[in-house]
C-alpha cells in the first residue's frame, strides 16, 4: 500500500502567511510532527490533530516518525519553519526515504525568512543574492568563511541565517570580519529580529553597526551589494533600472 507523507513549510509561522495550499495539508493530517517552538506557532486552528515532536537536534527522530505514522496509515505532515526546502527537513525526509519505498514524499512550499525579512526592510535581494547560514553544526566554519568570501567577491546581496546562539554569540562578528576584508564599512545592511511574530525588530545599519549588533538565531541578517542603499528606513538593492527624471511643465496662465 501506498503512503503519503507532506513535508510543509509554514513560513514564519502565523496563519496569514502561510500559503493556502500549506494550510489545506494541514487541515486534512491526521498527524502533525515537528519541532516544538514550530507546533506552538501553528496557533488554535491545529489544536485538536495529533501533534508530535521532538527536541532541537533529533531530526533525524522526528522524520522517522513521521514515516511510522504514515505506515499506520495516518496522513502524516511534518513542518518545517519558513520552507522546507531551504535549511529544512525536505532533504533529510528524501535521504531517509530510501529505507522507505512504499512511501511518497510531497513538498509544500513556503515562505523562507529571506522573503519574509526582505519585505519587512523594503527590497534588499532585488538583484543576484545568496543565502549563507552561520551555523556550524552541520558545516564547518572553513566551509562558511570561504563561502562568506566568495559572496564578497562577487558582489552579490546576501542573507544570512542563524547569525547567532548562546554558543555561537560571536559568529556574526565574525562573519563580519571577514566581509570587511572585501566590502566598506558603509555596506547598506540590516536585520529583522522574530519576521512575523510577536515583537517583529527591524534594523537598518551599515556593515560597521551590523559588526556590533546583538541578534539571535530568530534573526534573518541582510547586507546589501555595492549598488544597495539605505533610503527612509529601507533597505534597498536597485535592480539597475535608468530612471527617468519627470519634469513638470506649467503654463504661465497668461501672466
């Protein structure tokens, strides 16, 4: 018998930005897996389904289980924040999958922080960009700082995800460090602290003020490229666009 197990990104958490098809998985799951935090943000609507978890860094345990439920015959959804395809669980879920060939894995899509986050500061990822995550958890630190250097080098914006923990206070810092080898010190940057949640922080800075802020691992981080600027509080990348200026024409009413 065949199985289905729905692998969901539910963007920064809130029911109104998640999409519609994110929310109609969820509506039909017998069962919903994830991480904690994840299954307390889902909020009232998800109350009363099967929900199932697992702590920070049991991953691999919780795509396991969610492969049990649906061998039970349960229609099983795991969340991941944001997308699951983007530091998610998609990938994980396709690996383990192998053990499991009677079962299906369906992707649905949601909003990773470097969409929601960039629309909270104006447009900082309007041109070319990368997304670089600061957690060496999985990636080691070499691997990142050559990463964060190619970045420089070719101009591009960039997001960075988990920019800080309690063991990784100094890792923007850092980060920071090495992009101020190849970049000004006035880089166009910003951040947005806990993007659509409760107590949603936005800052705009330049790359030397981004060195010394405080963040933690709610916080997506953006620095822009060498056409970025920071116009009324925004946060802009320009796309290259020749604008005209308009000029206004007035007749002298006949005098």
């Amino acid at each position: 018998m065949k199985h289905n197990i729905y692998v969901v990104g539910i963007g920064p958490g809130k029911e109104s930005m998640m999409t519609r098809e994110a929310l109609e998985t969820l509506d039909r799951a017998d069962v919903i897996i994830g991480y904690p935090v994840y299954l307390n943000l889902l909020g009232e609507r998800f109350r009363g389904k099967e929900l199932l978890s697992t702590p920070m860094r049991k991953e691999e345990e919780r795509c396991r289980m969610a492969f049990a439920e649906a061998k039970k015959g349960k229609q099983a959804a795991l969340i991941c924040s944001g997308d699951a395809g983007v530091y998610g669980m998609a990938s994980l879920m396709y690996e383990i999958g192998k053990e499991y060939p009677d079962t299906e894995i369906i992707v649905i899509p949601g909003i990773t922080a470097a969409n929601s986050g960039a629309a909270v500061l104006g447009a900082p990822l309007n041109h070319d960009f990368c997304v670089v995550s600061l957690s060496d958890l999985l990636t080691p630190w070499e691997k990142i700082e050559r990463r964060l250097i190619a970045a420089a080098e070719g101009d591009f914006a960039i997001a960075l995800y988990n920019p800080s923990s309690r063991k990784r206070s100094d890792y923007l810092r850092r980060a920071c460090d090495i992009l101020l080898r190849y970049l000004e010190e006035t880089r166009a940057c910003g951040y947005v602290e806990n993007i659509g949640r409760e107590g949603t922080k936005v800052v705009t800075c330049t790359l030397k003020e981004l060195r010394e802020a405080k963040v933690n691992m709610f916080t997506t981080v953006f620095i822009g490229n060498a056409g970025s600027e920071l116009m009324h509080g925004k946060l802009i990348t320009k796309r290259g666009y020749q604008i005209e200026t308009s000029t206004h024409i007035c007749g002298n009413n006949g005098r």
